[in-house]
C-alpha cells in the first residue's frame, strides 16, 4: 500500500490541476483552429462565381478581365488585381496561366487555389 505525506500530496493535487488546466487550453485551442480552418473553407468555397463575358469555358480569362471580375477570385484583393492588369498592360497578354506568377502577390500557394478558375486566352 502507498502512503503519501502531506507534501507528496500537495505535489500531486498541483500537478493533477495543472495537466487539467493545460488539457482545457489545448481545447480551446483547437476548437479554435477548427473554426479558423471551417471559416477559411467556407469562404474559398463562395468566393468564386461565374457571371462575365470575359469568361471561357467558366474560367475568367487573365487577359482580358477587369478589376471586378478578377476580385472574384479566391485570394484575389483589388490592389492584387490592379497589379495583374498593370502587369498585362506592360508586359503584353499571358502566354500561360502559370505566367501569372511573376505579379509580384502571386505566389505558388494562391496560383494553385486559382488555376482551376482561370484561363489565358
């Protein structure tokens, strides 16, 4: 049989409430990364809708939309999409959708969340 002393014991009620209190922050935590993250998907998965003439086969076409029709794209601000006409304005049309990455904003993680929704045409 274990015995403890009185110091062992208030040893072990510390540690008990300290693991118990650690385990109630690691759940908050999470919950909140698990809204964070249903919020994020949720958003992405609205954000884009087809509705303009500059579109073809349901894709905004990277060389001719405006500034409206490119917000519409996940990740896509306006100052982002001042950007990419501005680049197409000097640069002349993209060749490719992956040409759209040498707009300073576009890295590989947003191109990869908008290919599917663009073309250059």
């Amino acid at each position: 049989m274990l015995v403890l002393n009185k110091r062992a014991k208030i040893i072990l009620a510390v540690a008990a409430f300290a693991a118990i209190a650690a385990a109630g922050c690691m759940i908050e935590h999470f919950e909140k990364d698990a809204f964070i993250m249903e919020t994020v998907a949720t958003e992405e998965a609205i954000s884009y809708v087809p509705d303009s003439n500059t579109e073809i086969g349901g894709k905004i076409n990277i060389n001719s939309a405006d500034e409206t029709e490119l917000v519409k794209l996940s990740g896509i601000g306006e100052a982002l999409s001042k950007r990419i006409i501005r680049y197409r304005e000097e640069n002349g049309p993209f060749e490719t959708i992956e040409e759209i990455m040498k707009v300073s904003g576009i890295s590989e993680k947003r191109f990869e969340d908008i290919k599917e929704f663009i073309c250059a045409e």
